[in-house]
C-alpha cells in the first residue's frame, strides 16, 4: 500500500539524493564532448586503460582462485575464530587506502614479514605489476567473499548432501552442484570485485608507485592530468563512471537488492479467499 511520505523524511531524502548527484552531473557539465574521442585516444590515455584492465582481470582470476574457496569456509565450516576471520576479510573494505598500501610495503615489501622470503624466490612485488595486482586483490577480494558468502549461508545443504550420497567429492559437489547454484551472486560479486580492481588508487600509488606503463593504472592517470589537463582528467573520469555505472546497472536486482512484489498466497482447497476489506474513507 502505497501513501505520501512525510515531508520530514522527504526533503532529507531529495537532499540526500541531490548531494550524491551533483557531483556526476558535475562531471557530465564540464565533460569536453567535442574532443572526448581525441583525449581518449591520446597515447597515454590507452597505454594507462590497457594496463588497467589486465591489472583489473587478473585481480580477479587471483580474487576466484582464493576467494571462492574463502567465502565456502566461512559460510560452511564452525571453526574457532571463525568471527575474526571474517573480520580480517571485511577490514580492507573499511581502511583508508593510503593505510591499505603501507600494510601492504610492512607486509610484502622488501622490508616487510615476507619481505626476505620473496626476495629468495626472486619475487619483487614493490614498484612493480605484480605489486599493483597484489593492491587490487588486497582492496577487491572482499566483495567477492561477502557476496559469495551470503548465497552460500541461504543454499539448502540439502543439494551438497543429495550429491555426496551419490559418491561426488568435496570438488566435485562444489563445481557441480553449489557453484551452478549460486551463479548470479558469484557473477555479481565477481563484476564488484572487478569494478573495484579497476578503479583502485590509493593503495596501488602507495605500495606499487606511479611508473607509466608498468603501475600507472587509469585513476593514477587521471591524477596526473589533474595537475596539468583538468579538461582530459574529466574525460578520462566519464569513462571510469560509465565503467561503473554499467556495472551497478547490470547488478540491478541482485547484489543491490532491488524490492520486489511479494507473490500472493493461492487459497488453501476448500477454503475461500478472504474477501479484502475496504478502507474507510
């Protein structure tokens, strides 16, 4: 039953609203639409996208590979700490991103707890794409979990059961049975996971540095133009929000919970609907 809300919540709410749009309508207002193709195909420009979508998507092969097998733990498995570890996986999404870099020199830099045990490997993450997809997967795998977690926590175990008496495996009942069943929120959380790989900033500038062409991903771009070309920084900033926007549109429904009506219940047999009683007027 639909009636007018009260203007005490109203106007706070059109506020609300209007002060998360100005912004983007901002961005739209001083776009410079009649040279947008030429400043998105400025050499830099390219060399800073490309880096940035295989940055982005191997963030995310790396964020399937150990997120998946996360959110199974922590919607499947009691184990002691169980709440902290949890906890641990949702800090990334809540730190400061400057702060997520420097955990991320203090634990895998040179200097850091695994700092001597990558070198002997002979791995250099610091200043390097390696370390700018390390900071992608550290700020972007948490997306993936949560949201895998919670369809995870609602699937009947029923199926996973149905499936082991019948002689499947752990992997097998998993590739079979409960990943098929949860496609939409792994596919949701995998396009967040993605989008926030993408538009990651802080804590690759903190922990990988800004060298065109090995870390200079497309926000550390547009940080660059600002100082110099605030028309070309605005042109580059359209694309990451219609990057975004594209994202939040596809998600529409399932990741971002869009309300929808509640099915009426059929009478029971033999019994006869209630007849629905009339307002006052």
């Amino acid at each position: 039953m639909r009636r007018r809300p009260p203007l005490t919540l109203l106007l706070p709410a059109l506020a609300g609203a209007a002060f998360l749009l100005v912004p983007l309508l901002g961005v739209l207002a001083d776009a410079p639409w009649g040279d947008l193709a030429g400043r998105l195909a400025d050499p830099g420009v390219r060399q800073a996208l490309g880096l940035s979508l295989r940055v982005s998507f191997l963030a995310l092969l790396v964020s399937l590979a150990f997120g998946v097998p996360l959110a199974w733990l922590l919607a499947r498995v009691d184990f002691p700490g169980k709440a902290v570890l949890r906890s641990l996986v949702l800090l990334p999404m809540v730190l400061p991103p400057t702060v997520a870099g420097i955990a991320l020199l203090q634990g895998l830099g040179r200097r850091g707890l695994l700092g001597g045990v990558l070198e002997s490997l002979g791995v250099t993450l610091p200043f390097s794409t390696a370390g700018a997809v390390v900071a992608a997967v550290f700020v972007a795998m948490p997306f993936l979990v949560i949201s895998l977690e919670g369809a995870l926590a609602g699937l009947d175990p029923v199926f996973e059961e149905a499936a082991a008496t019948m002689g499947a495996g752990p992997l097998r009942t998993l590739w079979s049975v409960t990943l098929p069943m949860t496609m939409p929120s792994l596919a949701a959380g995998a396009a967040l996971c993605w989008a926030r790989a993408l538009g990651e900033f802080g804590a690759t500038i903190t922990f990988a540095g800004n060298l065109p062409g090995t870390t200079q991903t497309l926000p550390l771009h547009v940080y660059l133009l600002l100082q110099r070309d605030p028309a070309g920084a605005t042109a580059v900033s359209l694309l990451l929000v219609a990057v975004a926007v594209a994202v939040l549109f596809a998600l529409r429904g399932r990741w971002l919970g869009t309300a929808r009506p509640a099915p009426r219940r059929a009478a029971a047999p033999g019994r006869a609907p209630r007849p629905r009683r009339e307002r006052a007027s």
